[in-house]
C-alpha cells in the first residue's frame, strides 16, 4: 500500500522547506500576464442562482467556532437557504479591491496569496428546493451549476467505506483543489497551502452549519479515484480532498451507486499555460487510498499522545466569561474578517482575549482523523510580545490543562520577524502561534494521508483563531514561515517536530486588504 511508504511525506516535506537561502536562491518571478483566473467556469452550463434573501442564524460567532459536534441522530436536512449560506459564508465574495494585477475578490476564509485554489460541490438526494444531482458552486455569481442529475450519494458512501455521517447525509459538499490556481505563486508548496486554505474555510462551514442548526465533520478517508470520478476531475489539475456531510436523514439504506460516466465538460483554461509541478502528484499520489478496505484502516482511532517535559512555569488560560463574550453574530463577523496588514506593536491584547481565542479555536473538530473526539494533531508554540498578564517569550500551550508553559523569556520581536520570513507583521503582532507537529507519529498513525490530515488541521484551528479574534475585534493573519529554523528557536522541547503552520494576532494598524 503506497500510503504506508511514508518516505514520500518526508521527500515532499523536505523538499518544500522554506530557508533563509532557499528564498534567496529561488529565480521564480510572478508572470502576472499568466495569472490564473480565480474561479472555475463551466460555459456551457445555465446556472442555477440562490436565493438572496437567506435568513441570519442569529448565533454569536463564538459559540458557533467552539460548539461545532451536534449530535448525529434524527433527521435534520438542509434546504436551499442552508446551503446557500454555508457555501456563502464558507468560499462566498465578502469584499473586492483593485489591485495593479487585477481585480482581487476577497473570500469569506483566508487563503494564501488571495488565489482561492479551493471549489465546492455538492453531492445531493432531494431537498426542499434542489433536486438530487451534483452540482458545482459558482461564488462569483452565487450560483450551482448541474453538473449530473440524480443520486450520487451512494456514490460517496461506498467510497467512504459506509462512514454513516456520510451515508446517511441528506447533502455532502466536496471540496477540492486546484494546483496551478496557487502554484502560479507558490510553485510545490501549494500542496502544504491545499490544506491550510481548505482549513480555513472549513473553519467557517462547520460553523456555519452549527450554527444553522446542522451536524457536520470533516471526512478525509475516501477512495480517491471514485469521488475525483464522480466530479470528472482531471486529475492533473484539481483533487478531491474532503468530504463534508451535512444534516442527516432517517433513511437506513443509503442509494445505490450509479455509473459516473466521464462528463467531458468544458471549462474556461484559467491561463494561457499551465507548469506541472511533479513533487505535489507524487505527494497526492502517495497519500491516496486506493480501496474501501484502505479507507477502513486508514488512521487508527487511539490518540496520539504526546509526551512533553513538567511545566517550569504555567499561566492558565482565563477565558472571558460568557455574560461578557461578544454577541456578533458568526455571520457579521465573517463578513467583517479581513487578514492585518500590519499590527500596531505598542498595543497590547489582554490575557482574556488571549485565552479566549485559545479556548475556542481548539476545544476539537469533528473529523474522521480526531477520533475520539477532542484529539489533535497539532501543537500549538507561542511567542507573546505584547499581553497584559503574561511574561513576553516563548510558550508551549498545554491543551489539556489549559495553561501556557513558559519555554523562555524574553524580548522575541526581532527573532519572530526571522521565523515570519522576514516579515514585519509577526515582529508587530502581539502573540504569533506556531503550529508544530511530530510527523513521524502521525505518518505511523495515519499513512502520507496523515499529512494532508495534519495540514489540513493546522488550517481549520489557524481558521477557528482568524474568527475568534475577530469577533473580539482584534486582528490576524496566517503567515508563512522558515520551517527549521522555527523549529530551532522552540527546541529543545520541539525537537523531531515539524513546522506546520503559523498564525500572529496583534491590534491591526488600519483597515486594509491586499494579496500577499
Ligand atoms: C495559511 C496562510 C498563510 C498566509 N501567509 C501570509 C504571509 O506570509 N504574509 C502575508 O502578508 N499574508 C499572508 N496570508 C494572508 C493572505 O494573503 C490573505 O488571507 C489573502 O490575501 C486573502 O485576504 P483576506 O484574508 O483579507 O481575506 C496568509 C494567509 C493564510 C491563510
């Protein structure tokens, strides 16, 4: 099983580092005439528009980001509104901006180089509204596009080896990625920002879909070639990375799969030309699961658990009380979500604030990879510049005592604009959280498809973070980093990690947005 050979993780992952001489040495330039066009456009298709006056769920962001798991029993469904609102406030249009290279049409997530290399489908049964078929959503013009009438959903069921959340789901939104759309920028690494961008859209649908009242969770394990078959990918350019059930039916037999012809539809070339980048097929290769007896085995369900050294020294996390949480709704504050362009470095964040970002972004995810419940992935590292309560220096926080350990003190501005690519925004920031992991543990666990699980992760709970300090007002912004070097700073107590991720919080300067 090619899943199991996990030397093809490390080949990627190695190879993908970012370095101090790495940057310096890389001869790649931005061909902005070749820039890629930001949405898939299937021509020969009438769309299908959503209706525009969906209601609000009227739920306060924070507890839509931290109340993700309902509970899977009794019959749920979405309706067409429903559906328009996830898909909206997951991948929708929240803002657009002139730019010298174009028009740029900000998303409602974050999404390294504003490129949006990410496409929702919907694989449905009847629902009030929308007949059976699977669709493609279109966020420009919020529209679906039919792409194949009828039931598929046996389809996803078979392909997931019968995973009930996904047998049983009135609707299931594919979520894919498109290689040249972010490697245009990005070049091999976009396989590592496939999981980060859908992490943070992820983020907002399962919010969203809590907040509408709507079980849903994360399913990664799926035969590739049938769900890439039952969307006519090509391959080459754009995979399926996860499933997203939403709501649930009674019904205890899910449809039969039906033949997924090859559809041969036309879509609009999103450049003139494309580059191939062989190290991101090998890795998604590596990392497929070719068979429902794969899919069943593919990531055991025992924690992972990691052991780390007796705290020197822990603050524990004071979360603001409920009666004083925010009451924005997840709606507004997603629509307001914009990454800092730059922070104010002489402002500070409270220990509260702090805690509550903390709190809420990692009290779990509901995904196929964290059972039970409640386990993850990644850890989290933080450098605190500026809050009120809390020694400046490097942390680790321990998750389940809800504390920060204090690794070492000190003044780390100059080194986290090192660690941030030599940027200014994590030296401004108040807090940069660093997304760690022990890869060797994971890959053990879960095959090369625990890599795309621990990226993806690393997404959803940089995603979770962007929305809680957004609903306190503050500001955020994914950052990308010199992976080793990361690791050395942390060190000892993060050696044989790896470095997954990096967010800063800080108190934004002025509101405005532009494409890294
Ligand atoms: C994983 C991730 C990494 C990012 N890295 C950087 C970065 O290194 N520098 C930067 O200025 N912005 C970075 N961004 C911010 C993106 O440029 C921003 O999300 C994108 O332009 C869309 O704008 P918005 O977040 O305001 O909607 C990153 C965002 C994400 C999600």
């Amino acid at each position: 099983m090619k899943n199991r050979d996990t030397q093809a993780t490390w080949r990627y992952h190695d190879g993908t580092k970012h370095s101090y001489w790495s940057i310096r040495s890389d001869p790649h330039f931005l061909d902005w005439a070749n820039r890629p066009l930001p949405f898939k456009i299937y021509p020969t298709i009438e769309p299908l528009p959503f209706p525009r006056d969906v209601p609000q769920t009227g739920v306060a962001a924070l507890s839509a980001i931290a109340q993700p798991l309902l509970p899977w029993s009794g019959e749920v469904a979405p309706d067409l509104q429903d559906l328009a609102r996830i898909l909206y406030f997951s991948a929708g249009i929240t803002k657009q901006r002139k730019d010298p290279g174009g028009e740029i049409y900000f998303r409602a997530a974050a999404c390294t180089g504003a490129l949006y290399e990410i496409e929702l489908y919907v694989v449905t049964g009847d629902l009030k509204g929308l007949d059976a078929g699977v669709y493609h959503f279109n966020p420009a013009e919020v529209s679906l596009r039919l792409l194949r009438k009828g039931d598929f959903r046996g389809n996803l069921a078979r392909a997931t080896a019968l995973r009930p959340t996904v047998a049983r789901a009135p609707a299931t939104i594919i979520c894919t990625g498109t290689y040249w759309r972010n490697a245009w920028k990005y070049q091999a690494r976009t396989y590592r920002h496939f999981g980060w961008d859908h992490g943070t859209l992820l983020a907002n649908m399962l919010a969203i879909s809590a907040a509408s009242g709507l079980p849903s969770e994360i399913v990664l394990g799926f035969v590739d070639v049938e769900v890439n078959n039952v969307l006519d990918l090509d391959t080459r350019r754009e995979v399926a990375w996860c499933l997203v059930p939403i709501g649930r039916t009674s019904e205890h037999l899910s449809p039969a799969p039906r033949e997924a012809a090859a559809l041969g539809l036309e879509t609009i070339a999103l450049s003139k030309r494309e580059v191939e980048y062989p190290a991101m097929l090998e890795m998604h290769d590596a990392s497929s699961l070719d068979s429902e007896q794969e899919v069943a085995q593919w990531c055991g369900k025992q924690p992972v658990s990691a052991s780390h050294t007796t705290a020197s020294e822990a603050v524990w996390l004071q979360p603001l009380p409920k009666e004083e949480e925010p009451t924005d709704t997840i709606e507004e504050v997603i629509q307001r979500r914009g990454s800092s362009r730059k922070f104010d470095p002489t402002k500070s964040i409270t220990l509260a604030e702090l805690s509550t970002i903390l709190d809420s972004a990692t009290r779990g995810t509901p995904a196929d990879f964290l059972e039970p419940f409640g386990i993850q992935l990644n850890d989290l590292y933080l450098i605190v510049h500026a809050v009120q309560g809390l020694r400046p220096g490097a942390y680790f926080f321990r998750r389940q005592q809800n504390a920060l350990e204090l690794l070492k003190e000190g003044e780390f501005r100059a080194e986290a604009y090192h660690l941030g690519l030599e940027q200014q925004l994590p030296a401004d920031a108040c807090v940069d959280v660093f997304f760690l992991a022990d890869l060797n543990r994971i890959l053990e666990r879960c095959g090369n498809r625990g890599y795309r699980a621990v990226q993806l992760e690393a997404g959803v709970i940089g995603g979770k973070i962007y929305l809680a300090a957004y609903a306190q007002r503050l500001g955020a912004t994914g950052l990308t980093f010199f992976d080793d070097d990361v690791i050395h700073f942390f060190s000892p107590h993060a050696k044989d990690k790896s470095a997954i991720f990096l967010l800063a919080i800080g108190k934004p300067m002025k509101k405005s947005r532009e494409a890294f």
